[in-house]
C-alpha cells in the first residue's frame, strides 16, 4: 500500500479544500489533497533536478500561510527549508 509517510501532526494542514502532506521519504514529499473530490490533485517535488535528489527530502513539516497562498516546509535530508508558491 503506498501513501504518506508523516513523522509527526506538523507534517500536515488544512486550508479552505486543501490538506497538504508532508511525506518522510525520498521522492513525492510534499502533496496536496483536496477534501471534496477526496483525492490528491498534486504532488510537488522538493527537488526538481535528479542531480540535487541525492539526500533531499525527507519532510517532516508543512504548513500554509494564513491566507493559502504559501506553502513552508522543512526537510531532514539536508536541513532545509523551503516556501512554495499555492496561490494557482
């Protein structure tokens, strides 16, 4: 069965329709589920290029701005962090 791998109640939020999710894992780490269609509608990817995939990820938390246009996470892989745009 495949699905998120979360680490703790920081690797998930909700605003308006959107959950976002936080996976503790190498690939797929961060996605966004919409509560009325009951389904994921995106998975982003913490690094786009497969030279910097080595090491990255590994997310334990997301959270959306105040106002959902913002999304922040933070990774164990490398210690980041990192702030993706949600306003589309």
């Amino acid at each position: 069965m495949d699905g998120v791998f979360m680490t703790g109640c920081d690797a998930m939020d909700v605003f308006e329709d959107q959950i976002v999710t936080a996976n503790h894992h190498w690939d797929k780490q961060l996605s966004i589920h919409s509560i009325s269609q009951r389904k994921k509608i995106l998975d982003i990817e913490w690094e786009e290029s497969n030279y910097l995939k080595e090491g990255a990820g590994f997310l334990y938390g997301a959270r959306f701005s105040p106002n959902g246009d913002l999304i922040f996470c933070c990774a164990a892989g490398r210690n980041e962090i990192k702030v993706f745009d949600n306003s589309d």
